[in-house]
C-alpha cells in the first residue's frame, strides 16, 4: 500500500484499540480486521503528548460522525475518501439507506479483501474515483440522485488537499446538493498542525497534508448556500464521558443545505 493507504492504516489502529476499552465511544471490529491483514504496514502505537492529542481527536470526531450520519434524516450518505470506514456494517442504518464509499480504486480493492464476508446495514456502493479529479459522474453512474438530500462526510480529508482542491471538492458536492443536505468535515487547530509538521512522530501523517481550505470553513459555506454550525472538540469530548486535558481550537463543522437561490 501506498503512504496515503498507511494513514488509514493508522486510523484504524486507533479504532481498534478504542473497540476494545470497556467504556469505548463506538465498537469497530473491522478496524482490528484491517489491521491484521497488513500488520506490515500498521503504524506503532505512539505515546508521544502529540501523537496521543491526535489520536484522541480521531476517536472523538469518530463517534461525533457515527451521531451526525444516523441524526441527519438523510436516506443517502456518501463518505468521501471513505478509507478503511466500517459504518456501512456497523452502524444501525434506517431503512431505505443508500450509502456510497468514494476513494483510491486501491485502498477500495484492499478494504474489500477484508469485508469480502460481511454483510452491510444498508445500501452500500463503492465508488472508486479520485477527489482531485472528476469524480462527481462516476457517483451518478452508481445510481446517485444529486435531487434526494444527502449527508455527506469528509473525515479527516480536507487537509490532505490543496486549497484549489478543497474549494473544487466542496463546490462539487454543493452542486450535487438537494436543499435539506448536510456535511461535515474538521475544524483543526493551526498551532498542533504546526507541531505535527515538525514532529518525527506524526510524519507518517504531516508531510501529505497539503493545507485544505485557505479561508475559515464557515465563510466559505456560508457564501455558497450552506448554514454551518462550529463544535468545539472539548465539549463534544466532555459529553462523552473523555474530557480534554488540554484546550484545543480543534473541532468540527457541520452545515445544512438551504433553498438554492
């Protein structure tokens, strides 16, 4: 696998050691599935003040995700850079759901390996496709409706792209976006991002992030029809029974759809 299929890897780590804790935010058994299939490639656990901030960032925005997807009314999901992501077997999915995984044709052939035998909740459709490039007619193929409202997902995405990629992602799935959709992506916090760039710890990760947006999520989304929301990564946390130790500017953003004018 390549380097940007490692950093799946890595988040999956994290997942499968969370599915194990008593008290844990969500239970993942693919996640440990995936790691085992290519031990090779999985990351070491990290302990490192960084290393453990992102980790803990990644287990709560899993669980925040896993809540906004099943809360968001929207019987058509699609997962952008979907990864090593398991929702589509683990998650109680209403009835009636369609839910597309977009990502690399090979970080898609390497996830069905692992999930040749299991069975998904819902309506499940991979996509393979490129983000940086015309991606939004290989989802149409796939029986995409851009009419019905969608909840879109771009976990841990936008700042492995350049600001030009960023805006043409999110401007695509705008198109595509029936009034009443939803998105949801990471509010990051510019100074452990810059922490990480120096860090030999999170070098794994730091040196393919290319920046994402180069303006505040929520202006971008304002301007093009969206009203957004800012979560604050510490109460999220602190509701969930994992407050932070130290305060962070992390967080999330999630925006509905409103009337296209």
């Amino acid at each position: 696998m390549d380097e940007v299929s490692k950093t799946a890897l890595g988040v999956a780590r994290v997942r499968a050691v969370e599915s194990e804790r008593p008290d844990r935010l969500f239970d993942d058994p693919w996640a440990a599935k995936f790691c085992a299939a290519r031990p090779d490639q999985v990351p070491a656990g990290e302990r490192t003040p960084l290393s453990l901030a992102f980790a803990f960032h990644a287990i709560i925005r899993t669980r925040f995700y896993d809540d906004y997807l099943l809360a968001s009314g929207c019987r058509q999901v699609v997962l952008l850079a979907a990864g090593l992501d398991s929702r589509a077997f683990r998650l109680d999915w209403p009835a009636g759901t369609s839910l597309y995984e977009l990502d690399l044709p090979r970080v898609l052939a390497f996830k069905e390996t692992v999930l040749a035998d299991a069975e998904p909740r819902c309506r499940r459709t991979v996509v393979p496709a490129d983000l940086r490039e015309n991606w939004a007619e290989a989802l149409q193929d796939r029986g995409f409706r851009p009419e019905e409202p969608t909840a879109w997902l771009a976990e841990g995405l936008l700042i492995y792209l350049t600001p030009e990629d960023a805006d043409r992602l999110l401007s695509t799935v705008t198109a595509l976006s029936a009034e009443g959709s939803r998105i949801a992506f990471e509010r990051g916090d510019r100074s452990y991002q810059d922490q990480a760039l120096n860090s030999p710890s999170m070098q794994r990760y730091s040196a393919l992030w290319k920046g994402g947006l180069d303006r505040p999520a929520r202006e971008w989304l304002t301007e093009h029809g969206w009203q957004p929301t800012e979560h604050a990564l510490g109460p999220i946390a602190e509701s969930y029974g994992r407050p932070i130790r130290k305060e962070t500017a992390s967080g999330f953003v999630t925006a509905i759809r409103g009337a296209s004018t």
